[in-house]
C-alpha cells in the first residue's frame, strides 16, 4: 500500500486555506504536511486549521527545522498541535539547510555537524519532555507523535535509522545544499546507494521510507518536460533524468508504474508531493488505490 502526502507553502488566506486543504483529502491524500521556512504558513497554527477542515487525513510538519526552536517551546506548541488535532500529528523533523533564513532570523547556521547535533538534542529533549508527568500539556499520542527525520548525508540518515518512525529522502544529489530553492537531484543510482546505506543501518528495524518529490507533470511529451527539468539535474542526462525517483513525468499512467518501481525498488511507500503537484498527484492516486 502507498501513502500520499502533499506539503503546503503558499500562504492563503482562512478560506483558501480550508479549500485546498478540504481538496487535498478528497483527492485521496493521506497527509497534509506544512512545510517550515521563513515567507511560508506558520506550521502549527496552519494544521490546526486543517485539521478542523478535514475529517480523517494525518497532519505533519515536512520539516520542523530543529535548530529555530527551543525544545520546551517546541514541545509545548508539538503537544498542543497533537491535542487540538486528536493526536493525529507526525513530527518531521529535519537539521535545516537554507543559511539565508539562519542570518533572517538571527540565529547561528553552524556547520552541518553542528546542526545534527541540534536535531540530536532536540529528539532526545522532546523525548523526556513528553514522557515527564509534570510537563504540561501531554499530547494525545504516547509517548508522542511518530518521528520522520529526513536527510541525505551518512551522520544523519544512521542516526534516523536508530530513532525515527519515518526516514525522509530528499532525492538531492548532496547534503550540503545552502539556499532556500530546491537542491539539484541526485540519479536513481545515488539514491539507490543511499537505500541501502539505510538499511544496512537499520538491522532489523521496520520503518516507512518517504520519497519527497518537487513537482508532478503529465504530459504526453516526456522528454520535452525532462529537458525543462534540466536545472534541477544538469548532470544527468534526459536518459537518466527519466529514472530520478524524485522527478515524475510523463502520462498519469507512466507515473504510477515509476512510483511501483521505486517501490519495490527502493522502498518508497510514502510519497509525499510539494502543493504545486496537488492536482497532478490526484490523477496518478486514481489509479493506485
């Protein structure tokens, strides 16, 4: 079995927001996440509403970046959100990468191992902050809301084979990717050997693998869209672009076949689409249900 996420980032106001949010359910979405960068929704308030918009979808950040917050705060708003959302909450949670946001928000970006060990941390506080008795509020799920932790490089995706519910790929070609656009793409032979990195980690632990996937396009004229995907994989060729797990092109059909491929390839089970892909990604949900 699939399951679909899509992340919104485009501010909307009440009403846009409980559209679309109310759309992506009927589509057959099974999560609404809400995506954590500066000039984008705030995410708690944000699932708040959508969860009083929709009846039955998971609500999730996609990602909480670990380093801007303050584990007692964040645990106090992840609590709230999972209470007044019926404990219908996942907890994404990544180290952050877009330097510009650090400097905007006054923060220190620190080196890529230094924001792990922010994640660290914060995994380890919201842990023993929800299971405390005296800490008020507790949220709905115990011992708290399942963990997705997303990433590419070794540090990260071995630590999130030992601690997270979810292990998030990005499909980027590099973890060292700053700004606040979208990475260049890595070939489904990269992502491959990422897989396996992860499962070597894991040992005998069961999770869910999620595919993070920028945008849906069908078209009957594939290759013309893979040559405009061209900035996202300079690198590769139109050949190899085609087999990127993380660039879905092509007729609806075509996309559901990939998507069965990376699964039984790679174990992609969780597919999770930016909001731009929306009504894309309901044509291809169609036809795996």
């Amino acid at each position: 079995m699939f399951r679909f996420g899509v992340a919104l980032h485009i501010p909307a106001t009440r009403r846009a927001w409980v559209d679309k949010c109310k759309k992506a359910e009927a589509l057959g979405f099974d999560t609404i996440s809400v995506a954590d960068h500066l000039g984008m929704p705030a995410p708690f308030p944000a699932l708040v509403l959508a969860a009083e918009a929709t009846e039955h979808v998971r609500l999730g950040t996609y990602m909480l970046n670990a380093n801007f917050y303050r584990p007692a705060l964040a645990a106090r708003d992840i609590a709230t959100t999972d209470l007044l959302t019926d404990g219908r909450l996942e907890l994404g949670l990544g180290a952050g990468h877009a330097r510009n946001e650090f400097e905007a928000a006054g923060l220190p970006y620190g080196s890529g191992g230094e924001r792990v060990e922010g994640l660290q941390r914060m995994v380890s506080e919201l842990r023993r902050l929800f299971t405390d008795p005296d800490v008020l509020p507790h949220p709905a799920q115990r011992p708290g809301p399942p963990l997705m932790i997303a990433g590419r490089g070794d540090r990260l995706l071995r630590y999130a084979a030992r601690e997270a519910d979810i292990i998030g790929f990005n499909g980027a070609d590099t973890s060292s990717h700053e700004g606040g656009g979208l990475p260049t793409f890595a070939s489904a032979e990269s992502m491959a050997e990422r897989v396996a990195f992860v499962r070597a980690a894991l040992g005998e632990r069961e999770v869910e693998f999620n595919s993070t996937v920028p945008n849906v396009v069908i078209t009957n004229d594939s290759r013309a869209a893979l040559e405009k995907a061209a900035p996202f994989a300079p690198h590769l060729s139109i050949e190899e672009r085609a087999e990127v797990p993380s660039l879905l092109v092509g007729t609806a059909q075509q996309i559901a076949d990939k998507l069965r491929k990376n699964r039984e390839r790679l174990g992609f089970r969780y597919i999770t689409v930016l909001e731009g892909g929306l009504d894309a990604m309901g044509q291809v949900i169609e036809l795996l249900r």
